[in-house]
C-alpha cells in the first residue's frame, strides 16, 4: 500500500488543529504503510512553522516529520502541465493530486476530503488513474490500524 500524505496530515497535529488526533495516529502507522509526501508539502510545512512557531523551529520539526516519511517526491515539469489542464477549487491540491498519480500512489490521505472530490480531469490527461481520496479516520478504519 503507497500512501501519499497531504500536508494537512502533518500540520494538524503540529498545530492541534481538528482532526489531529488521526493524522497522528496515521503518522505513528507509517511503518505499517508506503507513506510518501510531496516536495510541496515540505516547503508548505516548513513555511507555516517559521510564520507560526518562528524559524528556530522549522529545521527541528521538518528533521522530526521525516521519520515518518518512506519517500519525498520531487516536482516536475510535467506535473504543472497536467495540473493546469484539471480543474479543481485549490491548484495546490491539484499538483498533490497529479503527484500522488504520478507517483503510483493508492491512497491520498487528507483532512480535506471534499475538495479533492471535485478534482476533475475532463479529457483524462494522467497517465494513471488518480489515488483514491481517504481521509485519516477512513484510512484507519479500513486497515483496521490500532495505534494510538
């Protein structure tokens, strides 16, 4: 099972947001699973701390975060290409959608389940059909991962 983990997954906890305590019980699972991240993911975790925690903290946590990634994807070319010819309410969650396809990924796991639905490829421009859109409760209801 490849999972690509939005960075919603990440900030959640980080800041105590709504959902935190499944993203959290994701994250302590990723031995369990493939979990992969974006690039973007990074640098958008990475701004949020230093706006909300101050810089000092960033390289700390980011270093922390990646024990609990298998692999961080790069961005290409190829991925802006397809991105703009999708249609979505977030471009940002349209280059994480197009990634985790690009990526042979399963699963996308997200706290923002909705507007990942509405991603639309209209002429089915992926090479690859689309992950499967699960948010963090699903995911754990379905592989029945009982970490706390």
């Amino acid at each position: 099972m490849k999972a690509f983990l939005d960075t919603n997954i990440f900030l959640n906890p980080l800041l105590a947001e709504s959902e935190c305590h499944d993203c959290l019980r994701v994250l302590n699972g990723h031995n369990q699973f493939e979990a992969v991240t974006s690039y973007l993911s990074m640098a958008n975790i990475a701004y949020v701390l230093r706006k909300r925690a101050g810089k000092e903290k960033v390289a700390p946590t980011v270093r922390n975060l990646l024990s609990y990634i298998s692999s961080i994807t790069n961005s290409t070319g190829a991925e802006y290409e397809y991105a703009c010819l999708m249609r979505g309410p977030d471009f940002e969650d349209i280059l994480q959608y197009v990634n985790a396809a690009l990526n042979s990924c399963n699963l996308l796991i997200t706290c923002n389940k909705h507007d990942f639905l509405r991603i639309a490829d209209p002429d089915s421009i992926l090479p690859s059909p689309g992950p499967r859109i699960i948010t963090p409760s699903e995911f754990l209801a379905e592989l029945r991962i009982t970490i706390k």
